[in-house]
C-alpha cells in the first residue's frame, strides 16, 4: 500500500477524528479505537512519524508524517466583519494552508456599545433599558439579571406572581432565542427551509410579547421589585396555542433533519469542543451539556422560584455541531414543560413589591392622589438609592451562564456595573473548533456556538 504524506496539523485532526478514547501505550505513541457499524477501527500513531487506521489486523489507510509545511503555502484571510454568516459584526483572520484552517483568530470590538459603563450614568430604575439591548435575542434575561441583582443589593423579594411572570416570558424568551439559533444555523449550512420555519414560529412567540409588554424586543418589562404590567386579559389561549403549535413545528423539523444525511454529514465529527476545553475557556450552555457535563443554572443555583418546576436537562456527550444542534432542538420541549406549569399554576397576587419608593404606582392611580404622583415624577426622575455594597447573580440564559456584577457606593447610581456575557466566553472555543478543519465547516462550526455579538461587544 502507498503511503499518504500528512502534515503535524492533519494528525491532530485525524486524532481529533477518533475522539472517542486515547490511551498511551508503553512503547510511548497512542491509540484510539471507535466503533463503526460494529466493527473496530484503530487509529495507531508510532513516534509521530507514522500513521495506521486498521480494521482488525487490516490496514486499511497508511500515512507518512510530513513535517515540511512551508508559509509559502499558506495565506491569511479575513472572514467578516460584513459576512453574513458570523451573525454579528465578527472578523475571523484564518491562516488557510489550502481548504484547511491552520488558526484562526476571533476580532471583536466593532460594536463597542459601552453599555457596561452606560449603566454606571443610569439610575436603577433605568437599568433595564439599557441592559435589555445587550444580548438582543434574549432582552429578557438581560432585564432579569439586572433585576435581580438589585433586588440582592437592596434586601427585597418580589411577589410570587412576580416571580412566575418572569419565569414564563424568559422560558419562553428562550424558545424565541433557540428558535433563531435554529433557523440562522440551517440557512448557514444551506437548509433554507429552516430559516423560514424557524422565523415562522417565532413570530407567535414575539406576538405574545408585544400584547404583554408593548414592543416585540428590548422590552424594559422586567424591573427591580417585579415587572412592568401585569399578564393582558386571555393571556392564558395565546399560551395554549404556542404550547400546541411549537412541539408539531419541531417535529417536521426533524423529519426533516433528523436523519438527513447531508445534515448529518455536514455537521457529525465536525468542530468537536469536549468538556475539558469548556472548562479552560469558561464555555457553558448547551455547548457545555452536548459535551456531556450536566450543567444548568436552572438546577444548580435556581432562581425566581424555577425550582418549583418540573424539567428535565438535556446532555449530550458527542460534543460536536450535531450535539449543539440537537441540544437546543431538546431545550425547546423542557421550556416548553416550564410555560405549562407556570400557566396552569400562576399565582394571584401583586405583580410587584408595594413599596412605593421602589416601584412606581398605578397610572390610574395618578389622577386621584397627590402623593402617587410625586412618588412617579421622583421615581422617572431621580430613582431610588440602593445601600452600599457588592453583589453578583447569575442565571441560564439560552447561551448559558449569564451574571452581572454590581457595586453600590449608596447612590441612586451603580458605582460599577460589569456582565458576564456568555457569548463573549462561548467565542474563545471558536479557535479550538475551526483549527485543522476545512473552510467549508467553519460557518457551521460559528453556527453551532449561537453567538450574539451585542453581548460580545456590550
């Protein structure tokens, strides 16, 4: 049998091919076994220099190692920042030796919005509305974290209705969010017809957002010491018809992906990340549970009351864009299990706290008490002054660990605000994924990591 010439790069790839298990041998080189359709493939490296796949005692691929690679046949390339497929305003400089990618370097900072250091110039009650615009997909948990965090610094609890409130829109919030991960990462890999579905039952989501809090995204709805408004009359059809309609919807997705093998093809052992480098880069969300680690917020350090509820956490242990994928497509049907409880077990009750130097008073009220109306005026304008100190929440937003971070000198105003954005951690694996693989699996690859470049650059 002929030789095969195969670079340093290649062999980590054909290594990371065969993840399965690595043990080392005593004669110094290692070996990787998988099972294919029943039968064992070995992968034997000898001193580095020479490479056998073998089924059984038949080898049936030989590779020499070819340590000459010269720069000459490389060239750097810039992917973004106007390129469609990195779902924001993200520049990639890969170093492409031919179709393969050789490194790849992630440049942020095109969006530098500041919003860290806005919510220093902004009062607490004001908060929400800059946070909400960070991670635009998922504004809801943005305005949560926020909340909470307050609510930490202050000492205060919110009513149980309030509690629910929020968790339904956020669980529902991350139907929406997956949703758009879902279409967005079809379309990418050239599954069109996932885009337009995906949009397609979304819309019934952000409808029913727009009826409860005015705006179909960035909504200010959840504030310190409750939420904005109550839930609108009839609000309980527009949750039956969303928790009938998005299983069926998800079915025809995978009857139509599921088994596909383009799709599968296109995204099994492809950008492989295990849980080991999840930990080194602070990688977490579903790319930390399709690596096989059981990790969610929701279960370890509950909030708003989710604990109440009854759901399961998906977990893979493929850890590649399949994994990813098929993690959010399960995440869908438990947040779905969540909206059914919380609608079928709402509490009664104020939406908010009482306490009229937190939350603002009805409107109706404002037309027939002097003191409602000053409470307002000094609220909108002045806010209200939390006591001095430090605190830190952390909730599971769709991408994963989401925290903020606030300091408190006494005053109406944060001292220091800082946000453990998600993507912005997510992004450092998009290296470890891209690295000696083909350009052709790089879209899918950013794809599966679902960023958000608002909250990369916040």
């Amino acid at each position: 049998m002929k030789s095969k010439k195969i670079n340093r790069y290649n062999l980590k790839a054909l290594k990371k091919k065969f993840e399965f298990w690595a043990t080392n041998s005593e004669e110094g080189g290692w070996s990787i076994s998988s099972t294919d359709e029943g039968s064992q493939k070995m992968l034997e490296v000898e001193d580095e220099k020479k490479v056998k796949i073998q089924t059984g005692t038949e080898i049936i691929d030989d590779f020499v190692v070819d340590e000459d690679s010269s720069d000459d046949e490389r060239m750097i390339i810039n992917m973004g920042p106007q390129h469609p497929s990195t779902h924001g305003v993200l520049r990639l400089q890969a170093e492409l030796e031919g179709e393969i990618v050789r490194r790849v370097k992630p440049v942020i900072g095109y969006l530098h919005t500041g919003m860290e250091k806005t919510g220093e110039e902004l009062n607490y009650f004001q908060g929400p509305t800059n946070t909400t615009r960070m991670d635009y997909l998922s504004p809801l948990f943005n305005e949560l974290v926020f909340s909470l965090t307050t609510e930490k610094l202050i000492g205060i609890e919110v009513p149980d209705r309030a509690k629910a409130i929020r968790i339904l829109m956020t669980e529902l919030n991350r139907i929406s969010s997956h949703l758009v991960a879902l279409a967005t990462g079809g379309m990418d890999i050239g599954a069109l017809s996932m885009m337009i579905f995906g949009f397609r039952e979304r819309e019934h989501i952000l409808n029913f957002f727009e009826k409860t809090t005015g705006l179909r995204m960035n909504h200010n709805y959840i504030r310190p010491g409750g939420v904005a408004a109550d839930l609108p009359d009839g609000w309980q059809k527009d949750i039956e018809d969303i928790i009938q309609l998005i299983p069926e919807k998800l079915k025809d997705y995978d009857d139509m992906l599921l088994d596909n093998p383009i799709w599968k093809g296109r995204l099994q052992n492809v950008g492989i990340l295990t849980t080991e480098e999840c930990f080194a880069y602070g990688i977490t969300g579903p790319s930390l549970r399709a690596s096989g680690f059981d990790w969610d917020l929701r279960k370890s350090q509950p909030y708003s009351g989710i604990e109440k509820f009854n759901f399961d956490v998906p977990v893979l242990s493929e850890g590649d864009v399949f994994a990813r994928w098929r993690i959010k497509v399960l995440e869908i049907f438990e947040s779905l299990k969540i909206v059914e409880q919380v609608m079928y077990q709402m509490p009664k009750g104020p939406y908010k706290i009482q306490d009229k130097k937190i939350t603002p008073p009805p409107r109706k009220r404002l037309d027939e008490s002097m003191e409602a109306l000053i409470h307002h005026f000094k609220i909108y304008t002045e806010g209200f002054k939390v006591p001095e100190g430090d605190a830190y929440v952390a909730i599971e937003s769709p991408r994963g660990e989401l925290g903020c971070y606030i300091v408190s000198d006494g005053t109406a105003k944060p001292y220091r605000m800082h946000v453990r954005g998600p993507s912005f951690c997510n992004l450092q694996g998009l290296p470890i994924i891209m690295t000696d693989s083909p350009i052709a699996d790089a879209v899918a690859a950013i794809a599966s990591l679902d960023p958000v470049i608002g909250d990369v650059d916040r």
